[in-house]
C-alpha cells in the first residue's frame, strides 16, 4: 500500500513540474495583445515633454514589466520610471495600478 501511495506521489509531483515547464501557472502575455500603443505626449510642470504610450492593465502587469516588455530592458533607472508614470497619472502610485485601467507609461525609445 505504501508503495503504491508513493508512486501516485511521485507521479503526481512529475505532472505538476511538467504543467509548470510546459503552461506555467501565470499568465502569459505577448506584446501585441498587452501592449496599446498611441505615442503622444504630455506638458507637465515639473519636467519637461514626456513622451508616452497607453496600456490597458491585465494581470499580472505592473510598471515595470509593462515598461520592460515595451523596450525589452529597463531604458533608465526605476526610480525615474516611477516619477514619470506618476507624473504622467496625476493621483495614481505605481503600485496601486488597478486590473482592466488604461494608464500612460514613459516612451523613452525616442
């Protein structure tokens, strides 16, 4: 009995690694659904034109990943990331995005 106990076990351990390889227990995203892009930009009174593109948040999103999926690296250093999203959504924190918002993020490709 025990060894039939283990080998259930054991089976059960190898589905679940192979389902974690193979789908993965998180989302997964690709850039052309998660990422909306309308360049413009915005007159801010503490820095000058920040250029910027939108995106719907889904889950699993948050500015960073969001940022370094657009540009494929972080551009600059997370501190000037956050100051620009902030300053760029008047009264939201990047991390209290909400899940289904639209916000803006820094296009620092130009």
């Amino acid at each position: 009995m025990k060894r039939i106990s283990l080998l259930i076990i054991g089976l059960f351990l190898c589905y679940i690694i192979y389902y974690d390889f193979q789908i993965g227990t998180l989302p997964a995203f690709s850039m052309t659904n998660s990422v909306e892009t309308r360049t413009s930009s915005v007159n801010n009174e503490k820095s000058p034109t920040i250029p910027y593109f939108e995106v719907k948040i889904k889950q699993g999103d948050t500015v960073l990943s969001i940022i370094e999926r657009f540009h494929g690296t972080l551009p600059t250093s997370i501190e000037q990331i956050i100051e620009d999203f902030e300053a760029l959504n008047e009264n939201v924190k990047a991390e209290s995005i909400l899940l289904g918002e639209t916000y803006r993020f820094p296009d620092y490709k130009q």
